[in-house]
C-alpha cells in the first residue's frame, strides 16, 4: 500500500488583499510585509521535523502563491513547479478593481452563490471553477502518486478542493474561510500503482505556526 498527501497550503497576506482589490493576473503583486513573515513561519514548522516530508512543490502562477512557494524553499532546496490551474476564481474584467468598484460596475450577479453567473465579463462561473480545480488536482495526484506534494495556492482553490473531496455542493449557504499560510492536508491509502478512490480529510486550516503574528496588515 502507498500514501499519496496533498498539503494544500493558502499563499500569505498579499499586498492585494491590504488593498482591497481583486488580485488576479492584472491585480496581484506579491505579498505583504506580513505574508512573508507568515511564510517563513511555515517554513520553520515544515523543516522542524514534525511534519510529512515533501517531496514536491507546485504552485500557482500567481506572484503570492509563487513568492510563498520560493521562501519555503529556501530550506526545503525541491525547486517550484507552476501550473496555471491552481490560480484563484478567474475574475475577468473585474481584476484590478477595488471590491467595491467590482459591485458598482456589475452589481452582485451572485457569483459567488450560483453556478452559471460571473463576477464580470470573461470571469470564470462557479461551476468552471469547480471543474478546473477537481482536474488540476487530479493530475497532480497522478503526476506525484504515493509521494507528498506541497501545494501553493489560494483560498478559493482550497475550498474548491475540499468541496469536491468531502462531496460537498460547490454552491451554498456557508463559506470555509481559509487562512493566509494555513495547511489543509488531504491523505489517501492506495495500491501501489493505483488512483486513490477515496481521500481523508487529515486537518483544515492548521495555522498553529502563526501563533503570535498580527492577523491582519492594518491600513
């Protein structure tokens, strides 16, 4: 038998979020003062020994979930890989926007709480969301069988996951608010040489390693 381990890790505090904008593509830019500290908080926790050892980092293309990846790194010397499917929501002509303008410009199609609407022309639906991420995880999961990768991602990417694991609807009444630089792990017992058919939540949201830290960039 094998185990195959998804640590699906929230990028740190991004200097879009401080901003309140919309950060894809045209809107992110990094992260903050604090997210990097967040970061190497979680690089200390991973090389203290206490943790599955990873044998593979893979991050969004997005420069908060990149920079997070590269500061883990540092220490854990695996080299990043990139794949586009792990970027956050696709928000179109809504990138780069403050939230607020986002409301003012397109009002509130529910997005967020519908299937088929969009946040703003060229936007991904819900439903396109949902799918992307079950396919990139999926190929991850095959690509690293029986081995720990470490995923850097996003909030929303995270919720997608567990929703597609735990077969939740990727539509609903409540949120899973992950935290910046928290890990989700997600473990599968398999033969060797074989797809999981059923995945174990281990633990949401462990931020343990950021005990101390502020929780948010006050502006």
């Amino acid at each position: 038998m094998a185990t195959t381990r998804l640590l699906l890790v929230r990028h740190g505090e991004s200097v879009a979020t401080v901003r309140q904008i919309v950060g894809g593509a045209v809107g992110c830019t990094g992260l903050s003062d604090l997210g990097r500290l967040q970061a190497e908080r979680l690089r200390e926790r991973l090389v203290a020994g206490h943790e599955p050892t990873v044998d593979a980092i893979v991050a969004s293309t997005l420069p908060r979930a990149v920079e997070t990846a590269e500061i883990l790194d540092a220490e854990l010397r695996l080299g990043v890989t990139t794949d586009e499917r792990l970027v956050e929501h696709i928000a179109g002509d809504a990138d780069g926007l403050g939230w607020s303008e986002v409301v003012e410009r397109y009002g509130d199609p529910q997005w967020d709480r519908l299937p088929h609407t969009r946040m703003a022309p060229g936007a991904e639906s819900l439903a396109e969301f949902f799918c992307r991420v079950g396919a990139v995880l999926h190929d991850l999961t095959e690509a690293y069988l029986g081995r720990t990768v470490l995923v850097s991602c996003h909030g929303g990417v995270i919720d997608m996951a567990l929703r597609g694991v735990l077969g939740l609807p990727y539509r609903s009444n409540h949120d899973l608010w992950t935290l910046n630089c928290s890990f989700t792990e997600l473990a599968a017992r398999h033969a060797d040489g074989e797809l999981p058919d059923r995945w174990r939540l281990v633990r949401y949201n462990d931020a343990a390693h950021l005990a101390g830290l502020p929780a948010r960039t006050e502006v």
